[in-house]
C-alpha cells in the first residue's frame, strides 16, 4: 500500500466506512411517555413537541430507515417546501450535505453500476488491502490524526461541534484498528450488497446531478435510503459496527431553556465508546428542531444552480 493509489484509495475506503458516521449526531434517547405521532412500528414521524423530541423523532426516522421522512421532520413545513424547490432547481442537497461524502455520491454510485463493478472493486482491494493489516492501520491512524486536526481548523464548527465530531472520530479509529478491514471475504459481501443496492436505486451514478434534480428531494431521498440501509446493514453483519445499537443506547436530557431555543445533553455508545456532546434545538411555529440543522438548510438556499433541469416533466415515483 504505497504511492499515489494508496493515497487516493485508503482515504476513500476509510470515508466509505465513516459515510453513515451522520447517524451518531443524531442519537436519541431511551423510549420515555411521549405524544408524538407514531408509524405502524411505533417510531415518531411527528413534528418535535418538546425540545427532546427534536432528536427523538430524528432517530426514528433513521431507524426507520426514511430518509423522506428524516427531512419532513428536521425542518419546519415552510423551509421544508423551500429546500424541496431548491432540489429540483440543483441548488440544493440537503440534508446529503451533512454527511462526510455528500460531493462522492454520484461518484460512488456510478462506480458501483459499472459492468463488473463487485470485480473491479475487489481487485482493487486485493492490490491495496487484503491481508496488509499494518499498513491499514497506519493508514487509520493518519486519518484519525489527519482529520482532527482539520476539525480544529474548520471555521464552518463551532465548539461543541468540534468537541462532538472528536470523540466520535477517535470512538471510529478504534473500531478500525480492530475491525478486520483486510477480510476479503468480507469485502466481497460489502461490495457486491452495494452494487446491487446502487442499481436498485434507479439513479444513474453519471448522471446523479441531474436524476436527484428532476426527483426533487423527497422522492430522491427516498432511494438513496436504501442505498444507505445497505451500507449500514453490512457494516453491522460485515465488521460488527452497529449504528443501530448507538441509536437505541443513548440518551438525551433537556440541559437549559430560554424561551424557543434549548440546549441538550446528548450521551450515547458509539463504536464501544461513550460520547458526550451538547445540542442546540430552535422553536419554530411551536415545533422543536435541530438549530444547526435549520442554519444549514437555510445556508444550502443561497447556494448557485448546479444543473438545470427541465421543469416541465412530473418526477418518477420513487
């Protein structure tokens, strides 16, 4: 594992593992009395009620595996319809941006509906990984080193965010350094699960930009869940990392409420490890949400077109 595809693949295949990394920010608590709504499963798809609820309602969306119904829930209606326009008019890709490989997805989706795709990816794999357990270690170590000192950096966190992010990181590195990441055996079940699951998407990997545009975002999240359902399921069967169990374990408490904003205490198992990290959530017409969620959202509006996109044609049916 040197040179140049060294660095280019080892980063990729460890971001790869770190992509539903998203799912640890949004760890709810323990199921207590509430009034939310809830679906055929008893999971929440209601709007927050309570200032908990803002994180409640979204792990059971992701539970759910409902990406549609993550971002019905995570913004107030009227920006909701907002970011639903700015989709189809390529501005925007909320909520993908919040993960660490929202600019990779068409990418990644176009490599995995190559012809042959599982057998290229695995010859790959073989040249740079299969039974190199050191130099993957070391190539963890490097990220984990590498990407804290980013977060440092990075003026787009704040504090607590980077205080979160941290432990989660570090939670993560250790997973790796003990997961057996130079199985290909394992890495033949992983690539082969995500090639299938790419095809089923009905997104063209070359042409992402434009499919998520003319589905908009509900219907486009709505495939790309079960892309994601995927990649967590074999995370878990594969390499024993359960985002799962992170999402059932934590717990959320209410830390301080001044009028519509609060602050929350945020404490979960992630990757064998604890985390412990504040959230802010906002009040928006009676409904709590996440605060850097809403910011973000807003933020993705101000964004220039990426595609245009006919407007006349109705989107496909998810």
């Amino acid at each position: 594992m040197t040179g140049p595809d060294h660095l280019r693949t080892a980063p990729r295949f460890a971001l790869l593992l770190c992509g539903a990394l998203v799912l640890s920010w949004l760890s709810g608590c323990r199921p207590t009395p509430e009034t939310a709504a809830t679906d055929a499963s008893g999971l929440r798809n209601a709007a927050a009620e309570r200032p908990v609820d803002a994180v409640l309602v979204l792990r059971d969306r992701l539970l759910a595996r409902d990406g549609a119904g993550f971002a019905h829930v995570a913004l107030p209606p009227a920006l909701h319809a907002q970011v639903e326009t700015a989709w189809r008019a390529g501005r925007s890709r909320w909520p993908l941006e919040e993960l660490p490989l929202d600019g990779d997805i068409p990418r990644m989706l176009a490599a995995l509906q190559e012809p042959g795709a599982t057998r290229s990816l695995m010859d790959s794999f073989h040249r740079q990984f299969a039974g190199a357990d050191g130099d993957i270690d070391q190539a963890v170590r490097t990220l984990v080193v590498f990407g804290r000192s980013y977060l440092q950096k990075d003026p787009d966190y704040n504090d607590e965010q980077r205080k979160h992010i941290d432990q989660a990181m570090m939670a993560l590195g250790d997973w790796a350094l003990a997961a057996p990441l130079s199985d290909p055996n394992r890495a033949q079940h992983l690539f082969s699960a995500l090639a299938a699951s790419a095809t089923r998407t009905g997104i063209d990997g070359r042409h992402a930009k434009t499919d998520l545009a003319r589905l908009g975002m509900t219907a486009g999240l709505a495939r790309l869940s079960r892309f994601y359902a995927t990649l967590l399921t074999q995370m878990r069967l594969q390499y024993g990392l359960d985002f799962d169990a992170s999402l059932r374990s934590a717990q959320v408490s209410l830390l301080q409420q001044t009028g519509d904003t609060a602050r929350l205490r945020l404490q979960y198992q992630f990757a064998g490890q604890p985390v412990d990290a504040i959230i802010p959530v906002v009040r928006i017409d009676g409904h709590w949400y996440l605060a850097d969620y809403v910011a973000d959202a807003r933020r993705s509006l101000a964004s220039p077109p990426a595609v245009a996109v006919p407007s006349a044609a109705p989107p496909p049916k998810p």
